[in-house]
C-alpha cells in the first residue's frame, strides 16, 4: 500500500477518496436458516487508521453483506448482518 499511496494521492479525481487495503480473502461454506448450504467469499480490509471493514458474498445468488469499519477485526465480523445472506435473492 505504501508504494499505491503517492499515485493515489496525486489523481485529483480520489482527493477525498477513503482507501482501504484488502488484508485477506477466503471461503467460508456455512448452512443457511433454511438448512441450505451457502459457500460464502469473505473479504477483509483495513484502512489508513488501522480500522477494519468485512464483506461477505455469496455469488451464486449474488447476495452482498457489508459491516461497518470498526477499530478490531473481531468486531468488524460481528458487525456484518449475517442474516442478509440468508434472504431470497431480489
């Protein structure tokens, strides 16, 4: 990220832009409330002041869960609404 910052910073377009670095990715295969089974992609990011921010997707049904930046990554998974994988997709 410290080699991107400098680029970033000098495109007037992302002045304000918050940047956040994904840390990490990987699969979870979890069942749902209707007892189906679900393979959910995970994605972890952390951003300039160390706050952590998850995404959850399951892309067979293209259905996205999104937590709110918080200060730990325990509570950044937490935060994700877990239950919105659960519902039909629209």
């Amino acid at each position: 990220m410290d080699d991107v910052l400098p680029i970033i910073e000098k495109v007037p377009f992302l002045a304000d832009a918050q940047i956040w670095e994904i840390a990490s990715r990987c699969r979870i295969f979890r069942s749902r409330s209707d007892d189906e089974d679900q393979t959910v992609e995970l994605e972890l990011s952390r951003d300039q002041a160390g706050r952590w921010m998850v995404v959850a997707r399951d892309e067979e049904r293209d259905i996205t869960a999104q937590g709110v930046p918080m200060p730990g990554l325990n509570g950044a998974i937490n935060m994700v609404p877990w239950y919105m994988l659960d519902d039909p997709p629209a």
